[in-house]
C-alpha cells in the first residue's frame, strides 16, 4: 500500500530504477559482440584510442544503447497509454496488431516505393519516409481496432480482431515479398528479427525527435488518463472530452510504436509486459508515477534484452526479438492467469 | 416538519429519448419535476420505464431532446463544461475500468474538476478527500484496493468520490443494485445522512420500493406515459404507487405500504392464539391457502409453553399438536 508513505517510497523507488537503467546503459557500451578493453571504450567515448575501438563504440555501441533506451521507454509507454485507452490489461502494440501495421507500412516502403524511387538505406528520406509509413500503418490498425472496441465490450472479442488484422496483415505481406527482388527481400526479413543495431545517427535522430513527441503528447494527458481508470462516464462527468483525448491518446500510442517499430522491427511484448511489471514495482495506478516509471523500466528492460542477445560473442546475435519474447511472454502468462483465478474465485 | 429547500434542480416540459439525424425516440415528454437542497429524492419505475435516460439527461450525459433542465436556476445549456463538474456529479452502474485502484485514490478523482493540468492535491485538496472518507466511513479502508472491499464498501467509495467532488447535488444511477439487505439499507441511510448534515440534494434511481417510500423525501414516479412527484405518503394516498406497480399477482396496501402477493380462491381456518406467533401463522397458513375465518371447521390454535411454541390443529374431533410451523403446514389438511 503506499497509503501515507508516498513521499519515501515513490522518489526510492524511482531514483533505484533510473540507477539500475544507467547501470545497464554502461554496461551495454562495455559489453558487445566484439570483446573490447574497459579502458579501450572510455578512451573511444572521449575521442581518442585505436581507430578501430573508435569506429566499434561510437558508430556501433553508443547508437545501439541509445535505441535500446528510447525503443524501450516509447514501446513500454505506448503500451501503458493502450491498456488505458481500451480498459484492457493485454493492450499492448504487438498484441493489438499495431506493430504489424506499423510493420506493413515499412513492408511498403522497403519493398515497393524504395526500389521504385531508388531510395538508398542512408537517405533521410528514408528514414522519415519509414518512420510516417509506419506511423501511417500503426495508426490505421488503431483507428480500426478503437471502432471495434467502441462497440464491443467484451475484451476477448477486441484481442481477437487485432489478431485477426495482424494475421491479414502478415497474409499481405507475403505477397508484397512474393513480387519484391532478392536484396529487398533480405532487408525485410532482418528488419522482422527486430535489431537495435541497424540504426544509423541520422536515423537515431529522427527516431529521438519521434519519440519526445509522443512523449510530450503522452504525459500531456495524464490527468483524463487517470480519470478514464474510473470509466468512461465519470469522466465525461467531470469534464473529460472524451472524443479527443481518445483522438490524442491513439496519435500518441501509434507515434511511440511506430516510430521504434520502424527502425528496430517488431520487438516482440515489450508494450504489454512492462507496464504491469512498473505497476507491481510502484504499486500505484496513477499515471504521474506510472508513465515516467514505465518508461524507465522499459528503458531496462530493452538494454538487458541486447545484452543478452550479444552475449554469445564472437560476432554471434541472438535477435532481440526472441529475447523480449522470452521475457514479456512470462509476464503475460502471469497476467492471464492471474485475472482467471481471480474471477474464478468469485 | 423541515421546510422545503431551496430548488436545485427542476425540469420543466422535459422530453427525454435518443435524438439522431434522422429520427428521435422520445421514450417521455412533459415531465416537469423538482428537487430542493437537503432532500432525498428516489426516482422508482419500472425496468425500462426510463429511469436511467432521465438521470443521464440530468447530468448532461445526452441531450434532451426537449424542454428545459435547470440546476441553480441556471439553464444547463449555459453552464459550461468546467462549471457544471461542479455543480451536479454522478455514479453511474459502469463498473471501475481499474479495480487495481486504491480506495483513497479513487476519490481523490473525484477532485477532478479542481486540479491542475497534472491533476496536482493541494492541502484543500487532501482534505476534502479525508472529510469524503470519513463521512463515508471509508477512512480505515483508504489504502485498500476496490477488488478486495465488499460491493457495499465499493459503492460507499463511489459516492466519497462524489463527496470530494463536492457538488451539492448529487445524482447516482441505483447505488443499491445487487446489495444485500443490510448493504442496501446502509447505503440509503448514509444518502440521508448526507441531506440532512451536508444540505446536500441527492437524486437516487432505485428497485427497492420498500427503502425508497420509508426512506425518501421525494418520489419521483416514473409511470409509463408520465412521471408523478410527491412525498411518499402522498402517492400512496393517492392510489398513484398502487396503480404503478400493481398487476394480478401483487397487490398494495396503503395502510402499511407494503405489496404482497394476490392469493387464490381460499378456505377458511379458525386461528387463536398469542402474539407475536400468531400474525406468522397467519402469514404461513396465506401461504398454504387459507384465509382466518373463526367459524370454519378446521381450527389453529397457537400458545408459549415450557418447550417454546405449540400449533394444535384440530378438525372435527381429531386433534394434532406440532412443535414447528413447518410440520404443521405439512399436516394441514388437503381439499
């Protein structure tokens, strides 16, 4: 209970996090697939050591840490903002077929419009052209799956249209792969392992600016996102327009996962499992603590994600698309059984 | 006798339904009715009558599809969307989205309408809550968590939300639905309490006929083609809640204003005895179709003994004596 303690307890809490989520920042500059000195990276980080150290730390390490960072807080926000929005513990950007939207939109641009206007992987283009594809296609699967639920109430009903759509989806897909050549293929197929390291500084920049939006957008809303907890005819009773702040919540959530979607590939339950993990942590409901927790423990849990999935050295990766799977899919379990035993038991 | 309150809320050639593009559904017109400070009000009809239609049209929740609603004497068209937060709150029959919520944090929501962008508890704030709490008697279980308090617990949370809203009229949607007997009558007596210590104005739809018509200071009856206002004994007197809620099965009477159910033809049965047995057996003996008749054949006596409460039936010259009600509504005799 944080009943009269709140004001011990929650800047604790937050203050270990954000220790712990700098902790695992550090350490996956320090740590990657190519074995380097300690002193070798602090060296490369102040411009200086072997040219080699420099390229391996600054172009390959740092960017890569960064994305962990911001793909972890704006897919774990994201996902908060969802199971809000649609009063449903599992909404989450790749539950929802969100990320496959996103996924589509990126499959359009990679495999068709690129080849069509000779766009190279280095071109600003295409790294906005990807990321408003992406937004584009998040946003349309949003807007489909929020007139679905408008008129279903029934949460199983909603889950299973957004497996649906994400199914037709990956069914379209196929078929853009079908028509599309070889190279462009390939680009695809390691874009769906989803990877934090493909990401180049321009690309990190466009992602970054994104992400503060959404953001920005996101925590805006926290107090109608409070009052939604109650329902949605108290809050419209206490003057909550509920018309557009569902409007501003969906264009936030599609920002934050489409933006990290189209650069880093679906990075599978990272949306729907970290935010019951910062609710269990700071034991409250209430968003002021919720979202910057949420965002920090995303921020964790990605960078423990490619940690792991660089372990095996030697220039071996395990796509960090099975490593958030492996620790997501947990947590929901968790959250499934949870709730059936809990209604069980009424 | 308490003098009426000042008028908080009236409605005047109202028409309540659904207003679409291309047709309305009026579901009632011409309902002109009031509520004053410090006032219990229970709203009662029949399942569909438009109970609901009318409180959420009350609070602004749909439009009316005409007439006129004013709260304070203002029209509610001319009170904006921050205002009226502030004049009138509601709980409605929607279930809490998160029922991870903490009972403390639930009414802080209701202060809603006078925090910050961020939704920031100044001191004034804080206290409102506590004195929600308290009057609620939710203050031990503050820190607990909406799904592990008892429905009745839940519900008192929600009108401390309404408390901390702190709006003097307070509309709710059957607060008593699906509460037991006592939850039930806990809930209706804190909604007086509220009128009587707060002056609040407190407009409540309700099922439970009985609570509302001991209960209310105002009915307001929703009757299929109008609705009718008055205090409970007017209404009663005036035959309107027998008519209301009378059908062949269920009769009202107005000298205890009570139902009952309609019993068939009967056969009479002679019944003596002593008091308080004597009025049970006579409902059990309604039961079984058997109406007091002192003259018939078949005789009931009942009498306090050593061993507690003894029926003796006798019919004719055969006599039987039993030691519980059941066992002598078995052995009453058949056609």
């Amino acid at each position: 209970m944080r009943e009269r303690l709140p004001s011990l307890k929650l800047p604790l809490a937050m203050t270990g996090l954000f220790l712990v989520t700098l902790l695992l920042f550090c350490a996956d500059i320090l740590f990657g697939g190519t074995p380097l000195e300690a002193g070798d990276v602090v060296r490369a980080l102040f411009g200086e050591g072997t040219p080699e150290s420099k390229i391996i730390v600054m172009e390959f390490r740092l960017p890569r840490a960064l994305t962990a960072v911001i793909a972890g807080a704006a897919l774990s926000v994201s996902g908060l903002l969802m199971q809000t929005l649609f009063r449903n513990p599992l909404a989450g950007p790749d539950v929802l077929g969100i990320s496959s939207g996103a996924g589509l939109g990126v499959a359009l641009t990679v495999l068709t419009l690129s080849p069509l206007f000779a766009i190279t992987a280095d071109s600003p283009l295409q790294g906005w052209g990807m990321i408003l594809a992406a937004w584009a296609g998040a946003g349309m699967v949003m807007v489909i799956i929020m007139a679905v639920s408008s008129r279903m109430r029934d949460i199983m009903t909603v889950l299973i249209v957004g497996l649906m759509l994400a199914s037709a989806i990956s069914a379209v897909v196929s078929l853009l792969q079908y028509f599309s050549n070889e190279t462009m293929l390939r680009t695809y197929v390691i874009w769906t392992m989803g990877n934090l390291g493909n990401i180049s500084w321009q690309q990190l920049r466009a992602l970054t600016i994104a992400a503060l939006a959404g953001m920005i957008l996101a925590f805006v809303m926290v107090k109608p996102l409070n009052a939604m907890l109650m329902g949605e005819t108290f809050s419209r009773t206490v003057g909550v327009r509920m018309r557009s702040t569902r409007l501003m919540l969906l264009a936030a959530a599609s920002i934050l996962a489409g933006s990290v979607t189209a650069f880093c590939g679906p990075l599978a339950f990272i949306g729907v499992a970290v935010p019951h993990m910062a609710r269990l942590l700071f034991r409250t409901t209430d968003h002021r603590t919720l979202m910057p927790g949420t965002a920090l423990f995303g921020a964790a849990i990605l960078l423990v994600s490619d940690l792991i999935s660089t372990a095996p050295g030697g220039g071996q990766i395990i796509p960090v698309n099975t490593v958030t799977s492996l620790i997501g899919i947990p947590v929901v379990l968790w959250i499934i059984l949870g709730k059936n035993a809990t209604a069980g038991r009424r | 006798m308490k003098k009426r309150g000042i008028v908080i809320a009236e409605t005047e050639e109202l028409t309540i339904g659904y207003a679409s593009r291309r047709r309305s559904i009026r579901v009632m017109e011409h309902l002109s009715v009031s509520a004053g400070s410090g006032e219990l009000v229970a709203l009662i009809g029949r399942n569909g009558a438009g109970k609901s239609t009318l409180l959420r049209t009350l609070v602004s929740l749909q439009p009316a599809v005409g007439g006129k609603i004013r709260l304070h004497g203002r029209d509610l068209h001319s009170i904006g969307s921050t205002m009226l937060p502030r004049i009138v709150s509601f709980t409605s029959t929607e279930p809490v989205a998160e029922r991870n919520i903490s009972v403390r944090d639930a009414v802080s929501l209701g202060r809603f309408p006078y925090t910050n962008w961020i939704g920031t508890m100044t001191d004034a704030d804080r206290e409102a809550v506590d004195h929600a709490l308290e009057d609620t008697g939710m203050l031990t279980l503050a820190g607990r968590r909406l799904d592990n308090i008892s429905d009745g617990e839940r519900q008192r949370t929600l009108i401390a939300r309404s408390l901390a809203q702190d709006t003097e009229l307070l509309v709710m949607d059957e607060p008593t639905a699906f509460l037991d007997l006592p939850s039930r009558y806990g809930i209706v007596s804190l909604l007086r309490k509220l009128t009587r210590e707060k002056g609040k104005c407190v407009i409540y739809s309700t099922h439970d006929l009985d609570t509302a018509l001991n209960e209310a200071d105002r009915i307001w009856l929703m009757d299929g083609e109008c609705i009718i206002e008055g205090a409970p004994e007017d209404l009663i007197l005036s035959g309107t809640i027998a008519r209301a809620f009378e059908s062949p099965l269920l009769s009202f009477s107005s000298k205890e204003g009570t139902f009952s159910f309609v019993r068939g033809r009967r056969k009479g049965i002679a019944l003596k005895g002593d008091a308080p047995a004597l009025s049970l057996t006579e409902k059990a003996l309604g039961r079984c179709g058997y109406a007091v008749d002192q003259q018939a054949s078949v005789r009931v006596k009942v009498q306090t003994g050593p061993e507690g409460w003894r029926w003796t039936l006798a019919e004719g010259s055969e006599t039987r004596s039993f030691s519980t009600l059941y066992e002598l509504m078995v052995h009453l005799p058949e056609e």
